[in-house]
C-alpha cells in the first residue's frame, strides 16, 4: 500500500529517516559544521516541497471543494516550538 507511486517518496523519505536514528550514535564524531552544512539545506527543503505538493493537487482540491482552497498560517509561520 505505501510503496504505490503516490506514496513511494514518503515511504523512502520515512526510511531514510529511520536509518539516520538508527546510526546517529556514530554520528557523534562529525563535526558540528558538517552537519550544519548538511541539515540546513534539507530543513529549507522540506517545506517548500510540501508546498509544491500542494499546489500540484491544488487545481483538484479546489474543484472537489467547489471553492478555492490555499495554504494557511501554518504553512508560512514557524511550527510550535520553534525558537522564532
């Protein structure tokens, strides 16, 4: 079920997180600029995927809604906990 071409990307993405736990002990050697030049990257990546996905879909949403539908505060303000 999750390895159908709609959910492929998720479920690699979900095993490639899982393994980065799995050996994040060994990660403790890195230095902390490696990892900087690493994460920051991929953390500014990961929501302007998730709106690109969202606007994708949007021209299907907005005809099963009968109404448009556009991303709210939540997809431009910082998440909870976040230190901004």
């Amino acid at each position: 079920m999750f390895l159908s071409d709609e959910f492929r990307l998720q479920a690699v993405a979900c095993g490639l997180s899982l393994g980065l736990v799995a050996v994040s002990p060994w990660l403790k050697g890195v230095p902390a600029r490696w990892l900087a030049a690493l994460l920051l990257p991929l953390s500014l990546a990961a929501p302007a995927l998730a709106l690109w996905q969202f606007f994708v879909v949007q021209e299907a949403v907005t005809r099963a809604y009968a109404g448009s539908v556009v991303p709210g505060w939540g997809a431009w303000g910082p998440s909870p906990g976040s230190p901004w």
